[in-house]
C-alpha cells in the first residue's frame, strides 16, 4: 500500500564528494526503509541526474542520504530551495557553517562551547618552518585533517614533530584548508539529535571503542572490530551533561530535522570537547544515529519516516 503523505519522494544519494561510497549505503538502506513503510521512494544520484530532473518528474519532497561536499555543505539545499521541493536536514546556512569544521569552531567558541584548540593552515600560505613549530602551541600527539571532509578521510594522528609535513599535505591535498587540532586523550563519544529549536532531543550518548584507539575511515565501516557501547556506561551525570551542551551546541548552528555531534571527554578532568557535527549523518548498517535511536526505542524504518516527515524549506 502506497503511502499518500508525502508524495512521490526523491532519496539522494551517491553524489560526488570523497564520500560516495558511504552514501550510496546510507541511500540504499534508507530507500528500503521507506519503501517497506509504503511510501513512493525512488533512488537518485546527484551526479548522474540534473537536479532540475526532480522537479520534471513531480518528485514533492527529498530525504538527503548525501555525505560531504555537494551534498551536506549547502550546495543541493540551495538549489533544492530554488526548486520548492523540501528536504530533509539542516538547511543551506547550517549546512554551510557545519562542513567547514573551523567555522563550526568560531561559532561554538563565540557561545561558549568547549572543542580543542586549533591552529588553521591554508593550502600554498604556509611555510615548512611554520608547519614544524605547531606541535608546540598544540603538543603532541595531534590531530591534522582538511576542514571539510567527513568519515575521516585524510585524518592523521601525528606523534612527532618528524610527521607534521607529510600529515598536512596529505590533509591539503583534499582540502585548500588544514585544521592542525590539539589531541584530546580520553573516552570517545557521539551523540545524535532529532529535531528542530526548543523540538530537538538528543537521543542517547554511543561511547566508542576502536581498535588501539584509532577510529578511521576503515574502522568505521569495514570492520567488525570497534565497539559501540549504547548505554554508553558513563556516569549518568556524564551522559546527560554531554546531552545538554550537544542539544545548545546543535541549536545555535541553526541547525535542524537531525544530526549527530562527536565528542571527546578529557580523561583527567572528565570535561567533554566537542570536535564536529554531522548534518547528514550515515545511516549505513553500522551508522551510529539508527543505534542510538534503536536504544531509544525507535526502528531503523521508523526514524526514516520520522527524518521524511521532518523535510521542510528554509522560507517556510
């Protein structure tokens, strides 16, 4: 039985960014999802398809499986807004800021919010004796990655000051823009949240466990070999704490529909950091949003048709 709410309805997936091949997951599961649910769901990929095509073939609304650039930096929600056709996700100003993890940073800082230190170097402006230096504003290990990539694609951990050059121009071959961050030692958590303004919720807190630490783009969806804890096992104190300032951190990046914030808890002083924000979180099989919403009591197929109901335009 076809459900008649939402129309004939576009899932936009694959796309072009470096994370393609995790999208084309997200797409597949959520598509399934909807279609199991009654609902007139239809794949379409971004860069096989013109956009204009949606609005050709009466497609009413679009649930947004596309991860990265061109597809969760504001790029398809403009033209989706020019287009009329409502879109799950943040819209175009929140997707904007939320890719682009230093400008995630300004803001969180001009609000308060805690993330770590950081030093930003931009591809071609930046000097080999500059580049060797930064391990002593920021110590050591730290963290090196292009400001606007997700699945941590060109992150690099780097333990000594030998490093730091091959680190950031593996980072600035991916992106104009290297975050050079200060390292965080402690428990490793993600926290997603449905909703939107004073409606949003955090759902609950996934402590993260990966093999010698190292939660890369491998061991994030190729292996079987991180654990994801949910309950998490912190302090109940912890969890909700991290719930709170997650919930005004998603808040005041404007953001809305959905999306999932990661987090760092100090080990000494048991104070959380914030490190970035998903406003088109995967919904692969082993994506953590669908976990956290299972432990809350929501299905797979169940949170899909709550993200569809969800889709709105930036005017409305």
């Amino acid at each position: 039985m076809i459900n008649q709410d939402f129309g004939k309805v576009a899932v936009l997936m694959g796309g072009k960014s470096a994370e393609r091949e995790v999208s084309l997951m997200s797409g597949s599961g959520v598509l399934k999802a909807l279609q199991s649910k009654g609902v007139d769901a239809h794949a379409f990929d971004p860069s096989e398809r013109d956009l204009v095509e949606l609005k050709k073939k009466g497609f009413q609304r679009c649930f947004i499986a596309l991860h990265g650039r061109f597809g969760e930096d504001g790029t398809v929600q403009g033209a989706l807004e020019l287009l009329g056709i409502p879109y799950t996700g943040s819209g175009v100003m929140a997707s904007a800021i939320s890719i682009d993890k230093v400008m995630t940073k300004r803001v969180w800082l001009a609000e308060g919010i805690p993330t770590p230190k950081y030093t930003l170097l931009r591809r071609g402006a930046y000097k080999r004796d500059e580049v060797i230096k930064i391990p002593d504003d920021l110590g050591l290990p730290l963290i090196v990655k292009p400001a606007r990539e997700g699945s941590s694609i060109g992150v690099a951990k780097v333990e000594g000051y030998s490093q730091m050059q091959e680190a950031v121009e593996a980072a600035a071959a991916l992106d104009a823009d290297v975050l050079c961050e200060q390292f965080v030692s402690g428990d490793e958590v993600t926290c997603p949240i449905i909703g939107t303004g004073a409606d949003a919720r955090a759902l609950p807190v996934i402590r993260i466990v990966a093999p010698e630490g190292n939660y890369d783009y491998q061991n994030k969806y190729f292996t079987d070999d991180t654990q994801y804890l949910v309950p998490c096992g912190l302090p109940a104190g912890e969890e909700a704490a991290i719930q709170e300032i997650v919930l005004k951190a998603y808040r005041v990046l404007g953001c809305r529909g959905w999306g999932r914030i990661d987090v760092m808890i100090d080990a000494k002083t048991r104070q959380p950091s914030l490190l970035e924000i998903n406003t088109s979180p995967g919904m692969t099989g082993h994506s953590l949003v669908p976990m956290s919403a299972r432990a809350a009591g929501i299905s797979y197929e169940d949170l899909c048709v709550q993200l569809l109901a969800s889709a709105a335009l930036d005017h409305q």
